[in-house]
C-alpha cells in the first residue's frame, strides 16, 4: 500500500523534561507518543498522471527547468468494487 493509508500519531508534551509544555514542544522532546495500526484490507487506489518538464537555456550560464504535475483526486476502492470513505476520528 501507499504511504496515503498510513495512520496519524499524536504527540503530548507534558513537560516532563524542562518543566516547560512550550519549551519541550520547541526541543522537540514529546512525553508521550500514540499511533493507532492502520487496517489494510484488500484497498486499490489507481492514481492516474501527467507530467510534463521542459527546459529553457535563458544564456550561456543560466538554464530554466519548469514541470507541472497533474494528479486527480480519486476514491478509495476494494477488491469487491466498493467505494470505501476514510474518516478520521
């Protein structure tokens, strides 16, 4: 599976280390760390495409490089051609 179907973790910062909630939160020092496992069943997700690049040599040094992506956003599907919606509690 993509890394789409991944779950979300939820940091807590109690301060435990400094004695500060903001100063552990801007060290980077969480007290607590909750990530609920994801459930993978059969999903399929098809992600159509299109990119295109090109290049543009502005002067002798100086090259432009532009690209645009285009992506649609498309459901979630199972094997037994169902729709599934994803909610986040």
């Amino acid at each position: 599976m993509a890394q789409v179907f991944l779950s979300q973790g939820y940091f807590n910062f109690s301060s435990q280390i400094s004695g500060d909630n903001l100063l552990d939160f801007m060290l980077g020092k969480p007290s607590d760390f909750q990530q609920l496992s994801p459930v993978y069943e059969d999903l399929y997700r098809t992600l159509p495409a299109l990119y295109f690049n090109d290049s543009w040599k502005i002067t002798r040094r100086l090259t432009v490089n532009l690209g645009a992506r285009w992506q649609p956003w498309r459901a979630v599907g199972r094997a037994d051609e169902t729709v599934v919606h994803l909610q986040h509690p």
